[in-house]
C-alpha cells in the first residue's frame, strides 16, 4: 500500500479523498502560525496579500481602523483561496495570480505610479519585493504573522510527502531526509525548495490543496470511489 504524510492536517472531506483512493496516509502540523498586532498604514493606494494567512491577520485588526467601508483599498493577491477570502470579506480584487513574480510583473507593467502596502510573514521570500524594488515602485512591508517551524522526526520512510508551503519543507527536512520519497508540492514556490533536496518533484496543477490531492492520485494511477 502506498504511504503518504501530509505535512498539515487535512480537512474531513480531504482525508476521505485519500482514503477513496486507497491511499494510507498520516498528517502533523509541520509549521505553526502566529498572527502579530500592527499599526495600519493607510497612506497607500492599494493592498498586496500573496498568502491567505496575511489576510487572516489583517481581517483581524481590520475593524480597529477600517470603521468607514469607503477606506477599504483594492488588492492585489496569489491564489484563489486567498481572493475568495479577500472578496467573502468585501474587499475587491483586482488582480489574482498563480505566484508572486507573475503578480510582482503584472504591477511593475500596469500600476507603476500607485503606491503599495505588502502584508507578509517572517518567512516571506523575495521574489515580489525583489521586482518592486527593480521596478522602481512605491511600496512598503508589513510583517503581519510569525511561521514557526515546528520540525519532527520521523523513523519510517514515505512513497510521498504532501507540502503546502516552502516553509512546510524547511521544517520537514530540518529533521529529516526526503531519501526516495516524491515531494508533492501545493506550488512552485514550494517547488523551488523541495528541488534543494530532491529531484522527485510533482507539482500540483492549482494551488489548492484539492488540486494537491488529485495530482497525487493521477501520480499514482489510482481511481477515485465514490
């Protein structure tokens, strides 16, 4: 039987996907996220999400200066998760992509006169600050949540290791070997560092988790029951 782990955990439905598949699997929690206060700088133009905790911290404090709905400013965001979230939340979106150099392009070519608030981690990576500033854009960071990794060792080897996130990655093989296992990865920013430590790499064709899930199974030649 095919043996997988799951480096977060996996929702009911998600779990029952896998197990139609005829797939074993375990799951942990390999990063922990804290949501930091900040101060809200209003004087931008326009928002900047490239994950979906980012706008889980800023929904938090947004009542604290948001009172008035006509000061809410239009984003810019990765993924689809992350602009259902933003748009649930009556924010517009005006532009989503698949990972943050496309999004980093797209601004630099269409608004480079507008000014732009980045929320982001601790653990964010370069490439859409490093375009900005190429670019020549106005724009400032807002660390607005903590990753921590939370790395645990494991005895027994995988067929395949689900990763959600670059730092999903980092935490798993601080403690461990990918060895023969294929690292499925959410993205190709997740990608990129699980290619540090393995050449078995399969990428979903959606950053979705759902879309993870169906890449394993397709990887593995395996029909879904119902």
């Amino acid at each position: 039987m095919i043996n997988l782990l799951s480096t977060r955990l996996l929702s009911t439905d998600q779990k029952k996907f896998l197990t139609n598949a005829g797939l074993h699997f375990q799951e942990y929690e390999a990063i922990r996220v804290h949501f930091k206060e900040f101060q809200l700088d209003d004087n931008f133009d326009h928002y900047i999400f490239t994950s979906q905790n980012a706008v889980k911290s800023f929904l938090k404090r947004e009542s604290l200066y948001l009172k008035n709905k006509e000061l809410t400013k239009s984003c810019f965001c990765v993924g689809e998760k992350t602009k259902l979230l933003l748009e649930e939340n009556d924010h517009k979106v005006i532009k989503m992509t698949k990972n943050a150099s496309e999004l980093g392009y797209f601004i630099s070519k269409n608004y480079k006169n507008d000014s732009f608030l980045f929320f982001c981690g601790n653990r964010r990576l370069n490439d859409l600050p490093e375009i900005l500033i190429k670019n020549k854009l106005h724009f400032k960071e807002l660390e607005v949540y903590q990753t921590i990794l939370i790395p645990q060792q494991f005895s027994e080897s995988f067929d395949g290791i689900l990763f959600f996130s670059p730092s999903g990655v980092q935490s798993f093989t601080s403690a461990n070997e990918l060895g023969k296992s294929t690292a499925f990865c959410i993205g190709d920013t997740t990608a990129r560092e699980a290619a540090l430590h393995t050449d078995s790499i399969v990428v979903a064709d959606n950053p979705t988790i759902e879309s993870l899930l169906k890449r394993v199974t397709f990887h593995y030649n395996l029909s879904i029951e119902k």
